[in-house]
C-alpha cells in the first residue's frame, strides 16, 4: 500500500479505518470517549522488534529529536482546536 506523499517535506498522510472493514480511505475521524480508531504507515520493508519496543527519553522527547519519525496532528475537544505532536 502506498501512501501519498509530500516530496519535499517528506511527510505522509494517513488515513484512518473506515468502520471495521480493512478499508484505509477517511483522512480524518472522530473519536469518541473511550473508544479508538486505527490507522496505518506503510513501509517498504518488514521492521526490526527494536522499533517495537522503542520508547523515547526525555531528551529526546524535550528537543524534538525523534529516532524513527514524528506523528503531528490536529485535535479538536470541543470548540478548542490543539496542534499536536508526538515524538517516536
């Protein structure tokens, strides 16, 4: 499966699972309070456990320095909108 991507930013886009069907096709979603969504990021080849059980330090985390990628995201809470972002 490909992913779009913005050549050069180098970033992707996800999309999230439409219902329990397999199908990868919303780009985003609303989630409701105790509940999940799922989504996907392709890769050209089968990944190590390390990145499995990776867990970033403080250091990392406090100067934004990630070791594999960076999830950033939009999150709306009400009428609050929050820039998100997640270090990996």
């Amino acid at each position: 499966m490909n992913a779009a991507r913005y050549i050069s930013g180098g970033w992707r886009e996800l999309k999230f699972e439409q219902g329990n069907s397999g199908n990868f096709i919303d780009h985003e979603c609303i989630v409701p309070t105790n509940a999940s969504v799922i989504t996907i990021i392709p890769v050209s080849k089968i990944l190590d456990a390390t990145f499995y059980s990776f867990r970033p330090s403080w250091f990392r985390k406090w100067f934004r320095w990630p070791k594999y990628f960076s999830l950033q995201y939009t999150l709306m809470v009400g009428d609050r909108k929050y820039s998100v972002a997640t270090v990996c």
